[in-house]
C-alpha cells in the first residue's frame, strides 16, 4: 500500500516533508516563503509591512504583506525588488521607535534615490512587534479556510481581527482581507497528473495529487505535494472544498471520470475540468448526462483544458493548464 510521511508544521518537523492530508496541506504555510507564517512563528518578533496606497501603475496590490523579521530576515515581497532592502532598513528602525510608520516610494516620495520603473507610487505601512493573537488568528482562519479582515490603528498599531471587512484604506485605520488560498485538488495518473501537481506546488499554492496508481503517488511525493491513494473511482466525502479550490483530472481511462466528477459537480469549486481531446468531451459529457446529472451542472466542465490547443506533452499542458485557471479567478482577486 502507498505510505507517505507525515508532516505537521505545528509539530516542527522536518521542512520539506509532504503533508498527507488536506488539513496538513492547509496547514502547510512555510514560515521561509509566507509574511503571517514567519511572524506567527516568531511570535510577533518582527514588522509586519503592508501596501496600503497605490498611485498609478503598480507591481503589487493594496493589502501585499511583506515580514521583516529581527535577524533582518525578509519574507514576502511588496515590488519587484527595488524597496525590499530599504524597507528593511526602515523596519529595524522601526522594531527600535516601536511604533508604526508609513514609508513613501515612487511617485512624491523624499526618496529621490530610490525609483519605481513602473512610475507609480506607493505607501507602506510598517508595523513593528504585531500583535502576535491577532497574528495567530489571521492564520488559524487561513489554515480552517475561513476569509477574515486584519484592522490596524495607524497611530499605535493595535489590531482586531474580524470576520468580515475589505482591503480599504479609511481615516487612522487600514483593514485587509483575508481569503482563503487557491487550492488544487488533482485527480489523475501518469506524467500529466504528476507533472501538474509538482507545478502547481513549486509555485506555493495548497495542493493534493489523487490517484489510484502507486508510482504516480510516488513521483509527487518527491516534490512534497500532499498526496491521497485512491481505492476507488469517486470523489471522497471527507475533501474539503469551497469556491476557491480548482479541481482537475488528468485520466487516460476516462472510466474513471464520471464517479470523479459528479461528486466535483456537487462542490463550489470554481474550477472543474479533464483532460482529453473535444471527442472525449463529448462523450465525458453524455456519461454524465446518463448518470442524471443536471445539463446546468454539466455546462460548469472545462474541456478540452488548457489555454494552448492540443497541447503535446506535460509541461507544456500543466502550464496552459495552470494559466487557463489563474486567468478565471485573477480578475476577481485584483478586482
């Protein structure tokens, strides 16, 4: 039977490690690539750095965070690395004052030095030593996939932590939103399935590769994608989804599809789609049409998936693929 090694980022073990369930996978924000993650295991022994003003163009949005830890470690970024070690040198100042500051670059900033190519400006918050329970719930929302608003007072820098809110910049105060990351949830065996996963995992986002195929398991595993041996055709019961998780089958025996995809089509995943050619489409579709399911649900199925026609080899599809994706939901994140 397929084995895999547990992992659990509470439990400090080793880094690199894959998780094996979808909670490990949640769980899994490493402290070395995440802002809250870094300052939620340094118990608030940092600055936390947020864009809460963009003028004209800009690389990053309203509410990027960026962690500035007390070793001078930086995690996150807030441009393309043009104000990343400035801000540095303002949040060490900052950690000394102990109070917040916000920083000008770019357009109307008294840092003539130090130019943004997009000719934009920006303004960046820095908030020295964050209080580390409004940290702690900021990422157990994250971690339980629940959408959340981080408040800060400008002046003292205390925090609240609601339910509900959005990014905005207001009078002596600037909120962001928290939503729950992209997930992937990926179904499959051979190169597709894995070549996607491992994509989808070296670009940092949530993942799980499905398959009844040992060595498909295998291969991901390496990569530290949290992987699951499927026993059966069909969707399991215990997967946690909501409309921001993306699900993708990469199936040759397309048999093993429809069990997949009723239980798919029954979600708020915003993304379902499979592998295979228009033919295989059409007959996906007239499978599922036989099996009772709803024509309004089965419009909902991406297919053939990708943003490159006829893609040939696996690289190639896990990159339309992942792009076909990005494109759907991006608008609305940046909206």
């Amino acid at each position: 039977m397929h084995q895999t090694v547990n992992f659990d980022i509470k439990s400090s073990t080793a880094e690199g490690t894959p998780p094996t369930s979808q909670l490990e996978m949640g769980q899994w924000r490493n402290p070395a690539r995440d802002p809250i993650a870094a300052l939620h295991h340094a118990d608030g022994d940092g600055v936390l750095a947020l864009i809460v003003r963009v003028e004209g163009p800009s690389y990053r949005p309203v509410g990027t965070a960026m962690a500035v830890l007390k070793t001078g470690q930086r995690i996150g970024s807030l441009s393309s690395g043009c104000i990343e070690a400035d801000i540095a040198v303002h949040a060490r100042d900052a950690l000394i004052q102990g109070s917040p500051k916000v920083i000008r670059y770019g357009r109307g900033s008294p840092y003539m030095d130090i130019q943004l190519p997009c000719g934009g400006g920006m303004d960046i918050l820095l908030v020295p030593h964050p209080d580390p329970s409004a940290v702690r719930q900021v990422q157990e929302h994250r971690l339980n996939r629940r959408a959340c608003a981080l408040n800060i007072c400008l002046s003292r820098g205390a925090m609240e932590v609601t339910e509900e809110g959005t990014t905005h910049l207001a009078p002596g105060r600037f909120s962001v939103r928290f939503d729950p990351e992209l997930q992937f949830l990926v179904f499959g065996k051979g190169p597709e399935a894995t070549t996607f996963a491992k994509l989808v995992q070296s670009v940092g986002f949530p993942n799980m590769l499905l398959s009844p195929d040992c060595e498909t398991l295998d291969q991901a595993v390496g990569s530290c994608c949290a992987t699951r041996l499927l026993l059966h055709s069909g969707f399991p019961d215990d997967l946690i989804v909501d409309n921001r998780t993306a699900v993708v089958l990469f199936f040759h025996e397309h048999d093993w599809e429809p069990p997949v995809l009723i239980g798919a089509l029954a979600t708020d995943a915003f993304y379902i789609g499979a592998q295979g050619s228009i033919r295989a489409r059409d007959s996906r579709r007239q499978a599922l049409d036989d099996l009772g399911v709803r024509p309004e649900q089965i419009a909902r199925l991406k297919g053939p998936v990708g943003l490159i026609p006829s893609a040939r080899d696996a690289t190639t599809l896990a990159v339309s693929v992942l792009a076909e994706i990005l494109a759907q939901v991006m608008p609305q994140d940046y909206s």
